[in-house]
C-alpha cells in the first residue's frame, strides 16, 4: 500500500469516526433541541386550561406523597408501582370527613401521574402501562358496591328543564338575575363544562347571519375547542337565545368584545366589572340558583351538561347531535353514562304490554 493509498484510508477513517450515528448530533446542537423540546412542553402545558393543570399538578403530588411513604423514586411509574399507587389512594380521605378518596378520583389519579410522567418527565410509558391498576380499582368499586359504601359525592345530578323552570321564577329581576338566568341558559345548551363557560369572550357568542339564534365559539375545552349552534327556545323564559340578549344589553359588555362574557358583579354597588368567572364561581352560581329555588336535587357545575343529555335523549335525539353539542368523542361511553338512569323508561319490556 502506497503512503497515498494510506493516507485516504486514514483521512476516510476519521471522517468515519466524526458522523454522529442517526438521529444524533453534536453536543451544542443537543442542547439546543433539549431546550426547544422543554420549551415546547411548558407552551403547550400553559395553553391548557387552569383546571386541568391544576388536576395534573395535584395527582403528581399525591404520586410524590405516596413514593415518600414507600421510599420509591418518584420516576418509578412503573404497572407495579401504579398498583400499590391504586391500594394507598383507596385508604386515603375523601374530601369529606368520615369518606375515603371517590374511585373517579383514584382513576384521574392515574391518568394524572403518567400523563405527567410522559410529558414532563420524558419517560417512555407503555400505553397499557396503567391497566393493572384500573382492574384493581374495577375489582375494588363492584365489592364497594355490593357492600353498600358510599365514597365521594357521586356524579352531579342532571339539571332538568323543569329545574330550571323552579329557578327562573324566583330569580330577582337586577342585573344579578339577568346574568344568571343567562348563565345558565348558556351553560345547558353548549353543554358546557364550569371552565368553558367562564372562559367565553363577549366576541365568541355571535348573531346568526340567517337570524336562527346564536353561534357560541368554544375556545378553551378541556378536549375539544368547537362550535356550537344554539337556536332559539320554545319556551321565551328559558331561551338561551333572549337571555344572552337580555344580558348583552343590560350589562353594557358589548363595548369590550375582549371581554368576558359573563362578568363578576360588585357586591355592594351591583355594578359590572371586568373580571370574569373563573370555574368554581360557575359551579357557584349554579348550586346557588338550585338552593334559591328549593329544588330537590343540589345542582354543580356540571349539572347543566347532564341535563342537556338527558333532556336530548327523552327529545329522541340521536347520541351523536348530543356528542357534537358538548364536545364529547364519537361513541363517548362517559357521555351515554349521563342518560343511564333515563333509560329504563325510553326502552321498556313493558311498552305495548299492560
């Protein structure tokens, strides 16, 4: 081999040796795309409504807590580790004395930890890597069942047409009552979840051009940002159509289309400030409208988006119309738990029979 022949393969060996292997660059090009990739992860973090990061924030910290008491890294998400996650949550305190952790909540946990686990702390989670826990805790809600235990609230209560019937005639005729029958109006025909309706601007609620109602834009979802049509209603009291309008004209919000639509009041001079409603004074308003009206049920927040599933379906409407309203996914199991109890009396072995 000649010194040129030697040469090339050397010069040709250490170009080799210099190429980063695929998917791999240098040390200061790394680093930058580490920083992209955190910066990435905190924008997109930030765009998520507050409930939701609060939700994630607090199922990490219950993670850390329980990794404390059983001396495991808190990066050991493991099925394992998620199944005795599963058997500490069960015997921890509810959120009233005397009643332990609800199982929706255990299984929000779950959810939380590894969501939190994938996005923030980068680890690389099997997709089933939680199903151990989740038959654990099913195993673990059917003999609460049997046994007759009572965890949690429950699921809130659906807020029925004939309830909101109760609370429009004993709204008082200010300001107040004008904003909460329209609250609540809004809140039941978009289905609308507590931080959804607090987040509307004054600008995403528009006129139909055609003049059939309105044309309520979404922004801030926890799943799906959409748009919702909302026609006029039969019944004038209860129109969510006039009581927007009513609101709107009443409240002066229409000179800040930035907005929020539904604003807080003064509590001595009644007047309208520029702050909005954030997701808890929603839910707020709306369990107090139930308690002025002396309604038999104890509506939240999320009372409205039940009853609009349940009146649609006593209507005859199609699952779908109902899943496009609120914003649930196509063949939502979770959206057709809200009209179980209605069902008995739609589908009966008994029509047609006695």
């Amino acid at each position: 081999m000649t010194n040129a022949d030697q040469s090339v393969t050397t010069s040709t060996t250490d170009r080799q040796a210099v190429i980063p292997p695929p998917g791999r660059f240098d040390a200061e090009t790394e680093a930058r795309l580490d920083g992209i990739d955190r910066d990435a992860t905190k924008h997109v973090e930030d765009n998520r409504p507050e409930k939701t990061r609060n939700g994630y924030a607090a199922d990490w910290r219950a993670w850390e807590a329980f990794c404390r008491e059983t001396s495991l890294p808190p990066l050991a998400v493991r099925s394992g580790t998620l199944v005795l996650f599963t058997e500490w949550c069960w015997i921890q305190p509810g959120y009233k004395a005397g009643l332990f952790m609800a199982p929706s909540t255990i299984d929000r946990r779950l959810a939380g930890v590894v969501v939190t686990g994938r996005r923030q702390h980068r680890l690389q989670l099997a997709v089933d890597v939680a199903e151990e826990a989740r038959a654990l805790l099913k195993a673990k809600v059917k003999a609460m069942e049997k046994a007759g235990e009572q965890r949690g609230r429950g699921p809130a209560p659906a807020l029925l047409v004939r309830h909101m019937e109760k609370i429009a005639a004993t709204l008082p005729d200010n300001l107040s009552g004008v904003r909460d029958l329209s609250l609540m109006t809004m809140d039941f025909a978009i289905a609308g979840r507590e931080h959804e309706v607090g987040w509307l601007r004054e600008r995403h609620i528009t006129e139909d051009p055609e003049g059939r109602g309105l044309i309520v834009d979404v922004r801030i979802s926890k799943n799906f940002p959409r748009v919702v049509q909302v026609p006029y209603g039969s019944r004038a009291h209860l129109c969510p159509v006039r009581s927007w309008r009513r609101w709107r004209e009443a409240s002066g919000i229409g000179a800040d289309p930035d907005g929020f639509a539904y604003r807080r009041l003064h509590s001595r001079y009644h007047t309208v400030m520029e702050a909005g409603l954030d997701a808890e004074s929603v839910g707020d308003v709306i369990t107090r409208l139930g308690e002025r009206a002396g309604l038999d049920i104890r509506p939240t927040g999320h009372s409205p988006r039940r009853g609009l599933v349940t009146e649609s379906s006593r209507a005859g409407n199609p699952d779908a119309v109902a899943e496009k309203q609120g914003g649930w996914a196509k063949g939502s199991k979770v959206m057709r738990t809200y009209r179980e109890d209605d069902d008995g009396f739609a589908e009966n072995a008994l029509h047609g029979v006695l």
